[in-house]
C-alpha cells in the first residue's frame, strides 16, 4: 500500500485536457511553479474494488500481435476495453489496483497514427513506432498545455523517472522536469 501511494503522488495532481490545441512555436524553457498534491486512501481503494471486477482474455492476432485486453469497470460502472500494448503497460503499473486506477475511457487514437487512453490517475500514450510511456500530474498538464502529442514536444520517450528533487519525461520534442514544486519544458 505504501508504495502505491508513492507512485500514485507522482508530481501532482492530474486533470484530463487532452484536447488541447496544438502549439505552433517553440518556446524558450518555461518554469511555473505548482503545489504537490496527493492520492487519498479512498481512491486507493476504489480502484483497487474495481480490479476485483476486471474480466481479462489473451491471445496473438494473425500477425503475432498481442491482442491481451480486459475489460475494467470505470468509477461510473460501465465496462472498458484495455488492449494490446497499452494493456500491457496497465498492467505492468498495477493495473486499475495500480497509480493509474480504473480506465476512463476505451483507447482512442492519437495524431500521426499513434494510440492512447485515459484513466483515472494518468494517460498511457503511443506513438507509431514507440513504445507505450505513461504521462501523468503536473508533468502531464505541462505536457498538455503545450499541445499534447500535437505539439511541439511531441510523444513520450520514457515514463517519468526520478531526479534529484523531482521527476522528469522526455519526449520527442524536448523534456520537462518537476523539481521543488517548479516545472520546466525544454523543447529540443
């Protein structure tokens, strides 16, 4: 439990903007300043009832493609397909049990061919010919006011890691960095 909700922190809290338009230049680093927020023990355990009621089948396409998914119920009740390499991560994280919780969505499909789906707490996204990363609380917001995948800093490259005082991803197009409250995006 204790670890879950050191995951579940991560650099804050994480409100769903992913429609955000697209940036169109690229900006110098830019440093905002923002409070840490954290996972209570009831969300914890709401999404830990709802791993209770997953249903999972597994299984290759005819290319040799992963098709493993479940179907998770959201907070509202209805059922979510996860899938394919997106599942994979989920589960990798800890599923709705996990940081990321329930799915609050089926997976949709992002710019350039890529893939991604929300939950409750973060965003797996994918691009074409990447692997899955997850994107989530302030770095996630940073990410998302500057276009998302649409904009300059493009898909993640790696999921957040640790740094000395924060944590950062990097991206395609750049990296952004939580250290001390305070987040950076760097375009490349």
């Amino acid at each position: 439990m204790a670890a879950t909700l050191l995951l579940t922190t991560g650099c804050g809290d994480d409100d769903d903007d992913s429609n955000s338009a697209a940036s169109t230049t690229a900006p110098a680093a830019v440093t905002t300043t923002t409070a840490r927020a954290t996972t209570t023990p009831s969300e914890i355990s709401e999404t830990a009832r709802s791993a209770e009621s997953a249903t999972a089948t597994t299984g290759a396409d005819s290319t040799g493609e992963s098709t493993e998914q479940t179907k998770i119920p959201t907070q509202g009740g209805t059922e979510v397909t996860v899938s394919g390499d997106i599942y994979e991560k989920y589960v990798g994280a800890g599923g709705p049990a996990g940081p990321l919780g329930a799915p609050m969505e089926a997976q949709e499909n992002g710019p350039d061919d890529g893939e991604y789906q929300d939950f409750v707490g973060g965003t797996i996204y994918e691009a074409k010919e990447g692997d899955p990363h997850i994107v989530w609380g302030e770095i996630r917001k940073a990410w998302e006011s500057d276009g998302g995948a649409n904009g300059t800093l493009g898909y993640p490259t790696s999921d957040e890691t640790d740094i000395p005082g924060g944590k950062q991803s990097t991206f395609t197009g750049g990296t952004i960095t939580w250290v001390d409250g305070r987040i950076t995006v760097t375009p490349k």
